[in-house]
C-alpha cells in the first residue's frame, strides 16, 4: 500500500491510497467465495458456478463493490498510521479506480487537527462569583421542605382561595352560545396556576362549593381557536370540591422529621451548609467556564467543517446511548418531541464548537507549559475507573489497551493544563 498526503485550504487533506493490483484479486476472491453460495446459475450446482461464469452473467464488476469496501476499510485504517498528520474527522471516500488486474486507488478528504496560536492564558481576569449565603436562600429551602411534607386536607367550611386545590364543573357560552370544546366535568384546577385563560381563575376566588358562578373573560387575541380569539365569554361554573395544603410547623419537631437534627436550627445551619457548597461548586464551574472563554477568544485556530460536523455526530450519537439506557429509542424520541435528526444535529452544532475549541486551546497550554502524566497519574485514574466500573484495575488497563492509555494521558495533561489556568486566573470584584 502506498500514501499520497495532499493539504488543502481550511485545514483539509487529501490522503491518495493505492492498493496493489494483488490485493485487490485476493479480495474480490474473497468476495466470490462469501456469496457463491447465494448466487444461482443454471447448469450448476448452488455454489459451484466458476467465477468467471457468474462474471459473465452480472458483469465483471459484480464483486467490485464489496471487495472495495473491504480494502477501503483495512487499507483506511493502515494509511492512519502511516500518516504523520493527526486527522480529526471521519473520511470522505472516492474511488479513483477500480479495475482487476490494476491497483485500486481510492482517496480520503479528512480534516487535520488545527494549529493553535495562544494569547494570554495565564492570569486571565474572570468576575469572582458570589459565594455568600444569605438568610432568604436559606428560607426558601427550607419552604420548599415544608412543601413537600405538607398534607392536603379538603375544605368545606370557606369559599375558594388563592392557591386552593378546585375540582369544577364548567361551561363557556360565547354570545349565548355554548361552544365546542368549552365543557368540562370534575376538572382539578389549582387556583393561580395559569392552567386557564387569564382571568378565570382570579374570578373563581371567593365562590362557594355548590353554587353555580359566571365568570366573565376574554379570550386572547392570539387564543389557539381562531373563531374565539379576541371574544367575550362567560362561564358557569360550579366547584365541587376545595382541598388545600396544610403546611407543618416551623419547629424543631419539624426539622427532626425531615432531617437527622434534633432542633430546626441546627437543620438550617446544615442547609446553609448545604447550599454554600453547591454555591462553591456552581463559582467553581462558571471560573472554569469563564477562564477557558477568556483563552478561547483571545486564541487563534481555523476549525475544519469536517471536524465540527465529525463532532456534531458523536454528540447525537452519545445522546442516542443516553435515550437508549432509559429505555427510549432515537426514533422515539424524535416521535415524542417532534424533532428531526438534522435538527438535533444542528442543535448540537454550538456546543460541539465549544467543546473542540476547550480541547484545542488547554492541548496548546500543555505544550507552551510542558505539562506532562507520569505512570503514578495513569494508575491513579485507572483505578477511579475501576471503581466507576466496578472492575480490578488491572481489567481496565487490559481493557484500555496501548492506545485508551494514550487517550487517557493525554486526557490527564489536557485536565492539569484545566487546573493551571484557573488557578493563575485572577479574580476580580
């Protein structure tokens, strides 16, 4: 096999790979042997027809395509090794020629790994995030909590409130007219939801379980139902049931049902804890986030469309993976959302960009900084994968093989170089 390596504009290459003539008989024999078998001729035997004579037959390309696809892979896969570039997307294949007797030659339009030019990235200036934890954050947690342990009672002893838990029958009447669609029977409607068109549910407030009350409204201009839209109506309603929320005391006996504390304010000092270190977490992330913009945009780099579009499928495709493990096929998805694969793919677009460009600039830093893993970090993150995988260490690196180390080093430099421009940024107020 021989390799042609062509550069082209915007970081493209054309590899030119040439298959000897040899090769490509003792493929297309391969072919012939693997589907003799399927091929009926008359005069001979299933599977005993000479080549020659089906070649005759379908034409002395018959077996032209599935030998080239074979060759296309293997001699694809040896050219990546040969090649000294570093090529980031898949291939665009063309066959040049396909002959018997005469070398195959096929070429592959790839994307090669852009150069980088750094600007500043150390002591980049980043907006220091606000940390502190202030008593309202705290309350709203714990309401939350009180939330969730609240009981519903029914009510039958007041007329409807805000915030209330209705079951109601109506009907709407349009010019004294009722209308399609415009009935309902033990319909639950939680009061100041938003569920109905505005004004319905505050004309609810004050009536009594029983008693049949109108609520006059107007339907939106740009209501869903054309021949309602900007119309006055008026609805009979009549609420059969009330239930409310019944919230529990703000009292250590609270805090000790919810929580392993015994007083309530030992509970809100662990939920000021709690949200400080979630607060922590989310500065921790937006400086990461923020330094790598800052680098991002003070860098140079001419990303392929090959590159991007090679990103833009993994993405999707690792979106699929996800679906899948909850028991949802892509096809599902795309039936439930109403979405189509071009439109998930290009929705992938911005952060596929980003994600290359993270990668590319913090893979400049580990060059301009000669950052560097030793054996201690690979076992080290060989081990954390084993415990994610509940596996011995020594399976995941038979696992990983020469080239997942390589991988998983290169991922380790690219993670330090993560931590060494953070930790040079400079945080101002």
């Amino acid at each position: 096999m021989s390799l042609q390596v062509e550069k082209l504009e915007k970081n493209m290459a054309k590899l030119t790979i040439e298959v000897p003539a040899e090769e490509l008989e003792n493929a297309i024999e391969d072919v012939y042997r693997k589907n003799r078998g399927k091929i009926a001729i008359p005069g001979f035997r299933k599977g005993k027809a000479p080549r020659k004579v089906i070649e005759q037959m379908y034409g002395k390309g018959v077996f032209y395509e599935d030998a080239a696809n074979e060759l296309i892979q293997t001699a694809y896969e040896k050219a990546l090794k040969e090649c000294e570039e570093t090529i980031v997307s898949s291939p665009k294949i063309n066959v040049v020629q396909l002959e018997s007797g005469k070398p195959f030659v096929f070429t592959a339009e790839v994307a090669l790994k852009p150069e980088v030019t750094l600007g500043q990235y150390k002591g980049v200036e980043v907006k220091k995030a606000d940390v502190e934890v202030t008593e309202e954050e705290i309350d709203a947690e714990v309401n939350r909590e009180r939330e969730n342990s609240a009981r519903t009672i029914t009510v039958e002893d007041r007329p409807v409130k805000d915030g209330d838990m209705t079951v109601i029958d109506f009907e709407g009447f349009v010019d004294g007219v009722a209308f399609e669609g415009g009935k309902g029977e033990n319909y639950p409607l939680t009061i100041g939801s938003g569920t109905f068109i505005p004004g319905f549910e505050e004309a609810l407030i004050g009536a009594e379980i029983g008693v049949e009350t109108d609520v006059n409204v107007t339907f939106p201009e740009d209501y869903q139902a054309a021949e309602l839209a900007g119309k006055a109506a008026v609805f009979k309603c009549t609420v059969k049931e009330i239930k409310e929320k019944e919230l529990p005391e703000l009292d250590d006996e609270f805090a000790s049902e919810v929580s392993v504390f015994e007083t309530l304010a030992e509970y809100r000092e662990d939920v000021k804890k709690k949200i400080a270190e979630r607060k922590e977490e989310e500065a921790k992330n937006a400086k990461e986030d923020n330094v790598i913009s800052a680098i991002i945009e003070g860098a140079r780099m001419e990303i392929p469309d090959a590159m991007l579009e090679t990103q833009q499928r993994q993405m999707v495709d690792d979106f699929a993976n996800r679906m899948e493990t909850q028991g949802i096929s892509m096809e599902q998805y795309l039936q439930y959302t109403g979405m189509t694969e071009s439109r998930l793919h290009e929705q992938m677009r911005p952060q596929a960009l980003r994600r290359i460009q993270s990668r590319l600039v913090l893979e400049a830093v580990v060059k301009a900084e000669q950052i560097t893993a030793s054996e201690e970090d690979f076992e080290a993150e060989a081990a954390k994968m084993a415990e994610n995988y509940k596996m011995e260490a020594d399976k995941v690196k038979e696992l990983l093989g020469e080239n997942g180390k390589k991988q998983v080093m290169e991922d380790i430099c690219v993670n330090k170089a993560l931590a060494f421009v953070v930790e040079n940024a400079v945080e101002t107020e």
